[in-house]
C-alpha cells in the first residue's frame, strides 16, 4: 500500500511549553477510482412511489427557502433543523408542517452585488445558502452560510425548555465563515462539532481551489484556527469532501480521532492524469492547553 503524507500522531507526550497543538493528518487507504467509471446506485426510492405508499410526508412550508443541502435532526426533543437558501427552519417530528419555525438570514446586501460582478448566478449562486448546522452547547446550534461568496457564521438561540423554544440568530455576534464553510454553495464539504470545536473540510477560498482540514471555535475564550499546511503544491489536491466522524479508537478520550472522508486528484501523474483517489484523513485531537500552531 502506497502511504503518503504521514505524520505520526503524538499525544501523551504532549508538552505546552512547544506551545502546539499538532494537527495531523495521515491517509489510510487508496483504492483507485476512474472518473469515468459510471456509478449506478443500488437502490432507487422515486418520490411518486414513496408518496403513493404513505411512507413520506413533504413539508409545505418552504416555498421562499428551498434548496436545502444541511439537516440536523434531534431526536431527543423531537425536532429538526433544515437549511436551506436565505432561511432555516425548525420542524417538529410529530408534524412537520404544523407550527414550524424559521430564520430570515440573507446576505448582505453588497455582498449579493458583487457577488453577481464576479460573474456568479444571482439565483443559484449569490444568497447565504447555509451549510453547517452543529450542535454548540446545550442551548446553542452553529450555523454558517454562504453569504454570497463570503461566508458567515453565527450562534443560534433554542432556549433550554423543549415547550418553549426560542430560535433566533443572535445577528450581534455573527463572524467570518472563512475555513469554517465554503464559499460556493455547490462544493463538496463536510463539517462535524465536538467538544465545541468544529471540524470541517472545506475550500478556502472564492475560487474553492485550496482546500484544507480545519479546526475552529472551541470553548468561548479560546478561539483559534488551525489548519493543514498551505504550500506550493496544497497538501490537499483538490479534495471533494464527503463526511467527517468523530471515532473514538481507545479508551483513553484525549487520543479520539476525526476521520474526514474525501477524493481528491492525484498528484503523483502529469496534469492530463484524472486519476481520483478516495482518502480517510485521521486527524488527532489533543488536549487544549497552550497556543496552536499549524503542522
Ligand atoms: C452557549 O453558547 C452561547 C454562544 O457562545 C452562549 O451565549 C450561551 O450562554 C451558551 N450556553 C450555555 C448553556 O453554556
């Protein structure tokens, strides 16, 4: 097996006077997949069927918001959060169409208007398409969106009574989406939160071409970034981001992982080689004391 880009994960040695946390990254498997390999799914729900059998409910509420690309579902209190283009909605489980809420959250304006001077689709390009929905603390969800190429972030309130629910954006607090989310509301991504740090594979930047693992937030008075390296060839190759998972592979939970799942282009070819690779990165978390530096 062909293993490239490895670091060796340090954890129990850990010392905050190398005023680091390491973030590091190894790639597990390689299997080789042609692009054009054509992918014929294995099993097939069409909408009509699943109307005509009773076994799905729409949801009727969303003519302003569609376009929706991120869930988050909570069980325990029985509801569920949509993002969609310009709003979120909280839906009950019991009913989705019944006593739904939701959440205006456009772009700002200038940012729509230059959005549409850089070329891009008013329509399916330049609004805040929301793409992360984490759960933060326990009254707290974060969101961030596209915000029409410059994306957003910010802190939603659900109150802490399930009778009672709040669902409002505290607009004060709103930050940069930068490395948190994509600026393209169609690039692959993925996004995870856990111990209040969120995790996410995503394109940094507008033309979506350096793409990167990043961690950000963390406990309020501690906010920092990290990110994998930047350099001349990006560590990443064009990475298409699937899933990210915490999983715990010890007893010890100061040594848990996220693993990211991706492809990306192969690097080792000459420029007319397609070849795209599918990829598990490990990423190690630490315990959070001292500064953080990037690996
Ligand atoms: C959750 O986080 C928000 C945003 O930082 C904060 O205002 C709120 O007080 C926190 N809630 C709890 C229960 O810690």
């Amino acid at each position: 097996m062909n293993i490239k880009k490895e670091e060796k994960c340090r954890s129990q040695d850990f010392q905050t006077s190398q005023a680091f946390v390491m973030l590091c990254v190894m790639t597990l498997f390689l299997p080789v997949i042609r692009t054009s390999k054509i992918n014929i799914p294995r099993l097939k729900l069409p909408y009509k069927e699943l109307l005509l059998s009773n076994s799905c409910i729409p949801f009727m509420g969303s003519a302003e918001g569609l376009d929706f690309q991120t869930l988050l579902l909570d069980e325990e209190r029985g509801r569920l959060l949509l993002g969609a283009k310009d709003h979120i909605f909280l839906l009950s489980l019991v009913d989705l169409n019944k006593n739904f809420k939701k959440i205006y959250w456009p772009a700002a304006k200038e940012r729509v208007e230059l959005c549409k001077l850089a070329g891009k689709d008013a329509q399916t390009e330049c609004a805040n398409f929301i793409r992360v929905l984490q759960p933060y603390n326990r009254t707290h969800i974060y969101a961030c969106g596209t915000g029409a190429f410059h994306p957003i972030c910010g802190y939603i309130d659900l109150g802490i009574h399930k009778e009672d629910v709040t669902f409002k954006l505290d607009t004060h607090n709103l930050e940069s989406g930068r490395l948190k989310c994509p600026f393209d509301p169609h690039q692959p991504f993925a996004s995870v939160m856990t111990d209040e740090y969120l995790y996410a594979g995503t394109a940094s930047d507008f033309l979506g071409k350096d793409t990167a693992f990043t961690r950000s937030l963390g406990p309020s008075h501690d906010h920092h970034y990290i990110r994998t390296d930047i350099s001349e060839h990006y560590w990443l190759n064009g990475a298409k981001f699937i899933g990210t998972f915490p999983i715990p592979d010890t007893y010890n939970p100061d040594d848990d992982k996220i693993y990211f799942f991706f492809r990306e282009s192969s690097q080792d070819g000459t420029t007319s080689d397609k070849t795209v690779l599918s990829r598990v990165g490990r990423v190690c978390k630490f315990s959070n004391r001292g500064e953080y530096g990037v690996l």
